[in-house]
C-alpha cells in the first residue's frame, strides 16, 4: 500500500518509515500538513496516518493569529480527517501518544476507543498510539485501522 504519514515528531516518522517499509508498504513520511494536503491533493494514497496535535502552521492567518497560534499545538487531526476523505483517501488512522490526563483533546480520544467511523467514504480510526522503543508503533496503528 501508499501511505502517508504525518507527523511533526522526527522520531515517530523515522521509526513509521523503517516499520511501515518493513512491512512492505511506500511511506511518504511528512512533517507539514499543508504539505500533506497538497500531496494528497495530487498523488495517490491508500492509507493516511496522522498525528492528532500538530504546530499550528501560517497557512491563512491573519498576523494578529500569527503571533498568538505559530508554533502551538493545534488538534489538527480531526479536520485533516475530512480533508484526506475528501481528497480521496478511503482508510486514515488518527493516533496520539499524549497522555489523556495531560491534554483536553487526547482525552477526547478515548471516546473512540475500539470505534470505527465512515467520514466521506473513508474508514477512519482515532486512537491513543501503541508505542515501541520510545515511538509510535505505527504498523501497529495500521494493523487496528485495517482490522474488521
């Protein structure tokens, strides 16, 4: 399978690729998700896995915004999820290693446990990311999205 991985973490996306590769899949391992965007608006992907919380980047905001959200963690998950099902990409797995306790929108991750959801014809997972040697076990991530 093609997947596209997005994660702001170079530790998470160096060990998605040497996993996901391991399992014979073409990875394309991004860190900016305008980018992703645009990738995924002109090339084809099976899969999409994504990090929940992610930098706020420029893309359309204002320079008031600019100085107050550039650099903060923004949940972009969630709507990168109608972005990539929009833009054709049928399975996208969300996943967080953030400790529920410590943050608002990894807590909300728990309301999905074990739940998948149909967004724009694709399958989608959100889950809290197993994690191996200090990183996301992203195959592990792909085994649950593609699981009946």
């Amino acid at each position: 399978m093609r997947i596209l991985l997005l994660d702001d973490n170079l530790r998470h996306r160096r060990a998605g690729v040497r996993q996901l590769e391991a399992l014979g899949h073409e990875v394309v391992a991004l860190c900016d998700y305008g980018e992703a965007r645009e990738r995924a608006g002109a090339e084809k992907f099976d899969v999409a896995l994504i990090d929940l919380l992610m930098p706020a980047e420029p893309t359309t905001l204002g320079d008031r915004a600019r100085k107050e959200f550039i650099g903060r963690e923004i949940a972009i998950g969630f709507p990168l999820v109608l972005e990539l099902s929009r833009l054709g990409i049928k399975r996208i797995a969300v996943a967080t290693d953030m400790n529920h306790h410590n943050h608002p929108m990894s807590a909300v991750v728990d309301w999905f446990h074990s739940v998948k959801l149909m967004v724009n014809g694709a399958e989608v997972s959100i889950m809290h990311a197993p994690m191996r040697d200090d990183a996301k076990d992203w195959g592990e991530v792909l085994w649950n999205l593609m699981a009946d």
